[in-house]
C-alpha cells in the first residue's frame, strides 16, 4: 500500500436509498488519489499551469461489494498496480471504519503521461515514477 486516506460519507454522496451513489465511488477514489500525489509534493496546481504533461485516466474499473452510507467513517488504501515508462495503474480499496476486514468498494485508474498539446505519449517525471515506487 503507497497510501492512506480517511474522510466521512456526506449525504451529497447517496443517492435517493441513502447509499453512496455509483459516480461518487469512483470521485472518492480519484479524491483519495489527489491527495498521496499532495502528500507526495506533486503541486497539480502548478503541473496544470505548465502544461507540460497531464495524467488522464485512459480506463476505470469499480465494484460495489458493500453499500456505504451517509455519516460512514471510511478508509481508502491506495497501491500502485504497475508502472511503466509513460503508464500507470492504481488499485483502490475502500473500507467502514466500523468493518476493516471487509472491503466495500474495490477499483482500479490506469492513467498515461501525455504531452497535452501533441496528445502524445511521454515519460513520467522522475518525481511521480519515484513516487509510484516509494513503497
């Protein structure tokens, strides 16, 4: 595991049953990887105003194993799958902190490094590859 994140189920989070609804699971997993690239020094802020790359996702996957609700207490384990020259790929697993041993939600980003002007593969800068590598 690279990473940790913990927050709470907000009700903008449900939907109408009062469980989280299905787009939220993959935002709280895109959230949760904003922050380790955060806590890694990775400044998206200053990457997107250079334009020098961008790190789109290129495919999702995501299985609800549990229902999450409103006001749930919740942890998201961040692991990279694999990690080439110009790729990578992340594996989500998002648990109750009221049931640690069973995961709820399960999902994996595979993102490529492009230049964003050509819409062309590059490599990954040394920071992000170390990063993705750290653990």
């Amino acid at each position: 595991m690279l990473f940790q994140y913990s927050r709470r189920i907000y009700l903008g989070d449900t939907d109408a049953a009062g469980v989280v609804y299905f787009a939220r699971g993959m935002e709280l997993c895109h959230e949760a990887y904003e922050e380790f690239l955060a806590e890694g020094k990775i400044d998206l802020k200053q990457m997107l105003a250079e334009k020098k790359i961008a790190l789109p996702i290129v495919r999702a996957e995501i299985d609800f194993l549990r229902p999450l609700f409103c006001s749930d207490r919740i942890t998201i384990n961040l692991s990279a799958n694999s990690v080439g020259s110009s790729d990578f790929a992340l594996d989500y697993r998002v648990f109750t902190a009221a049931n640690l041993d069973k995961v709820a939600i399960e999902a994996k980003t595979f993102h490529v490094c492009i230049d964003p002007e050509r819409r062309s593969r590059v490599d990954l800068p040394p920071a992000i590859s170390n990063l993705l590598k750290a653990r």
